[in-house]
C-alpha cells in the first residue's frame, strides 16, 4: 500500500465536538475539509440560532448538495462545448 491509499485517522472539532475522521486524503486535507464544514454550520447556525442543530446539519447538507449539482451541471456544458469545438 502507498502512502497515498494509507488510511488515516484525523481528528477534528465540528461544532465544538471531536471526531475521528478515516480516509485516504492527506491529515491537512481532511482538516481543511472538516473547517470548511464546520464555518458551514457555524454560518448556519447564526443566522438561524433556534434551529436544531440536527436541522442546521440537514440544511447545511442541502445547500451543499445544491452546488454541487450546479457544479456537475456547468461541467456537463463545459464538456459539451468543448466537444462542440473539436
């Protein structure tokens, strides 16, 4: 096994809590990823400070979800462009 497939175990706070994350990514990308989802939540759950945090996550969740079929949308008309140009 190469260190790019080694399995690593990283831990991160999110929302004030530790978890253990695996995966095959470098301990800086794992971080990186689990700030990134942490100010996610944080943002909303500021501008929603009721809401449970079950439901911050879910919405967090969805509007990742919702960019990243937006980003596989202008992927496909990127590909269908260029293809166009061939």
């Amino acid at each position: 096994m190469n260190a790019e497939q080694e399995v690593r175990s990283v831990r991160v706070q999110i929302l004030g809590e530790e978890h253990i994350v695996r995966g095959q990514a470098s301990e800086d990308y794992i971080r990186a990823l689990a700030a990134s989802v942490n100010e996610r939540l944080l943002e909303v759950q500021r501008n929603n400070p009721l809401l449970p945090r079950h439901r911050v996550a879910i919405l967090v969740a969805l509007n990742l979800l919702n960019e990243l079929e937006k980003l596989k949308a202008e992927h496909g008309e990127l590909l269908a462009l260029m293809e166009e140009a061939n």
